[in-house]
DNA sequence: TAGCGTTATATAAAAAAATATATAACGATT
DNA sequence: AATCGTTATATATTTTTTTATATAACGCTA
C-alpha cells in the first residue's frame, strides 16, 4: 500500500438552471444515433436499455433550446432517427469544451503527490 | 423553452488504477472531522450515515498511501477521530487543483453557445 | 392488407444503493 | 464498576435506480 499512482481524473458537462443537459454520455448516444440512424441501435451499442436512451434525448429535446433528434417510427425499416442541426452543433461544441477539459488534466496530472 | 442559459460545470478527483481515492465530498469530509474531531459529527454535518462516512475513510485510509484519519474509541466524550500529516496534505493538494478546476470552468463558461 | 422493425409508452420485476437498526468494544471519568 | 458518547461492524429494511416485459402506433414494402 505504499506508492500508490496517483491520476487527476474528472467529468464536465453543461447545465441550465434546471439541471444537467449534456454530459459525455449523451453526446456519444448522440454520435451513435448519427452513425446508425437508430435509438434502438445506439442504446443496444452502449448497453443501455432503449427506454434509458429514449429518455435521455426527449430530455435533451425538451432542454437544449431546440430538438436535437428528430425521430420517426413506421416506414421503410421501421422506423428512424436523425440528429438535427442543433444536435451536430451540440456535439461539435462539447467536443471543443471535451479537448480543452483533456489538456488542462493533462497539464495538472502530475501535480498530486502524498 | 428559447435560450436557456448554459452553463458548463464539472468535477475533478483524484484516482489510481483501482478507482477513485479522492474527490470534493470525501475532502469535505476531511475538513469536517478535522474541525469536530468527530467521524459521527461530520456525518451529520453533511446528512450521511455514520456508516457511509466510515466506508469513506477506510477507503481513504486503505488506498492514500498511508491513513488520512485515526480514530479511537472509548475514553473522554467517547471517541475521537483525527486527520494525520497526510490527510493534511491531501486537503490542501486537492483544493490546489480544485481552485485551478475553477479558473478553468470560469475561462470557459461563456463558450457553449446553441 | 399483412408483415416488418422501429418508435413510443406504461407497467412490472429485478438489482443496486442508501438508510436504519442493533450491538459490541472501548477507555477516560465519576 | 457503572456511565458516557463515540467508534466499529453486521444485519435488516427501505428507497431509489435500473432493467425487463408488454403493448400499441406507425408507414413503407411486398
């Protein structure tokens, strides 16, 4: 138990008042959706049950000023989801946020020591 | 639902390849029983059972190199508890980080835009 | 129009986490 | 040696969260 390794880690997301709105998890649902154009899909991608994921985009629709995911549901294939231009600008905004997060803990990583 | 007010938030801790060793609730912790000299007394300072906040700090004490607190029972009030040289460090290495953590939400807060 | 795979939604079941309860150990103080 | 308030630990209960199951709606396709 002596010399343990010791890493800064951490998570950012971004919030209203109301509480937490975006956070990595729901922009790699986000991704996901893009990539396969399915909620089914990317819940079963990431392990996660499709009421899970379906809750967390109607959140992000509902909060994110305006819908992120547009969905439909019959048709050719069943159905589909797409990710609308607020969502790629979600995505591509947090990932700016994501980078600068990853530099600043690179930067302070080895500033703990016991 | 127009223009809500984004604000970028976060956390930071610190971990080793075991998991997570130190976060801002266990340094609350920390400082809590290092003003009361009480385990049970922080606990209820911040609404947790006595049990969590003991899991807490074994945990703390198993994984920090060497222990943080040292407690004792029996004899004048009961009991007592005190944070060690490197429960000390601890609290003041991780507010170093955590100010630093700081600084950095509030140099990028205004830089999610929808 | 029957079938398909998905979205949408509610409800039930299961799992996990938090909390409460109980009890013993402890040592200075009286 | 009895008391006190705390630490230490196990067990039980409750609450919360997660996951599973079921069912309906939908619209293209064959």
């Amino acid at each position: 138990m002596d010399k343990p390794e010791f890493k800064i880690n951490g998570r950012i997301w971004i919030e209203t008042p109301d509480g937490k709105v975006l956070g990595p998890g729901r922009v790699e649902l986000l991704e996901r959706i893009k990539a396969s154009g399915s909620i089914r899909q990317a819940a079963l991608q990431m392990k996660m049950s499709y009421k899970q994921a379906w809750d967390l985009i109607n959140h992000m629709n509902e909060n994110l000023g305006s819908p992120v995911i547009i969905s439909h549901r019959g048709g050719k294939g069943g159905g589909n989801a797409v990710v609308t231009e607020n969502g790629l600008k979600a995505i591509e905004q947090f990932y700016f946020l994501q980078n600068k997060f990853r530099e600043f803990l690179k930067a302070d990583d080895s500033e703990f020591r016991l």
